[in-house]
C-alpha cells in the first residue's frame, strides 16, 4: 500500500472501515432480532429496545434507526407483520434518535446508571404509546384511548424488561460497542 497514491489508500480504509460498521451492524441485528423471538413467550419483554438505545448511544441516529429498521423487518418476518410493523419502526425511530442526541458529546457516560435505567424503562412506555397511535388512524380517538389503556399493563411489562436489560447488558453492551468503534476508526 505505500506506494499507491493517497486516494486509493483512503478509499480502501473508507471501505474497510464501512464494511466493518456494516458487520457490527448485521450482528447486532442478529442479536436483536433473535432476543425479540426467544423472548416472545413473554408479553412485551425483549432486549431490541436497549440494544438500539446503547447502539444509538455509540454510533448515532442513523446507526440506530438502521437497526431500527432491520429488527422490525427480521424480528416481525418470523412474527408477523402488518401495519404496525410501520408504528415499531416509528417508535423504536424515535427511541434512535432521543438516544443518539445522547450520545452526542458522549452525554450518557456523565448521566448515572440508574438514571438511564430509568431512561430505558421511560422508552418502553414511549414504544408503547407510539405504537398504538396507529389506532388513531384507524378508529379515532376513541379507539386509541382505548387501546392504549387496554395495553398499559403490557408497556408495563416492557418497561420493567428494557430496566433490567440495561441494568445488566447496558454497561456491558456500550462497553463492547465502544470497543469496535474505537477498532473501526484506528484502520
């Protein structure tokens, strides 16, 4: 490679260093996509949410409603998917980027580890709320406020699944993630 002109030697580092990014996000696709479908025996309780939240914490908004996106596609293709597939994405969308505008200036790493459990356990109710706005569409408020009331009980339950994940993977997860994105960016 030394003797190859500067901008071949940057294209290949940029492309070593997409193609690294694009990995780490299949894997954690993977991993999201298959935690939301062993997981599926218990209503509501799934790891994807804390996996996009410490993902987004990382690596930003994009790379966080990229993975967004790849779990609703994967998970939902063994689950079923219908038109609140769209709704997932939105909602877990929104839980990329509130988590990505932490990670700018690396804002979560001053915020205490119980309060980002809290966080967590807060987007569980977001998920939740955003994903029965689709009824408001459908059948109108009223619809909606019913729908909504009917599933607090089970927001609950991810809620209380998204605290316990990052309690215990939070801090791991990050500490991974950090550790590939600092490899992605010394190529």
């Amino acid at each position: 490679m030394g003797n190859q002109p500067l901008e071949k030697r940057k294209s290949a580092k940029t492309a070593s260093q997409l193609t690294r990014r694009m990995a780490l996000l299949a894997m954690l696709a993977a991993l999201s996509v298959a935690g939301r479908i062993l997981m599926a025996s218990v209503p509501n309780v799934q790891p994807c949410t804390v996996i996009i939240i410490c993902s987004s914490f990382v690596f930003g908004i994009r790379f966080g409603l990229a993975l967004a996106f790849l779990t609703v596609f994967g998970s939902d293709m063994f689950l079923g998917m219908g038109l609140f597939a769209i709704m997932q994405f939105l909602a877990w969308g929104t839980i990329a980027v509130l988590s990505g505008l932490l990670g700018k200036k690396e804002l979560y790493k001053k915020v205490p580890h119980l309060v980002l459990c809290l966080y967590a356990a807060f987007t569980g109710f977001l998920f939740g709320f955003m994903v029965s706005l689709n009824y408001l569409f459908i059948g109108g408020p009223f619809a909606f406020w019913t729908y909504y009331l009917g599933g607090l009980l089970f927001d609950s339950y991810h809620a209380a699944g998204n605290f316990f994940f990052y309690l215990i993977l939070g801090p791991v997860l990050i500490k991974l993630i950090a550790k590939e994105k600092t490899r992605i960016e010394r190529i």
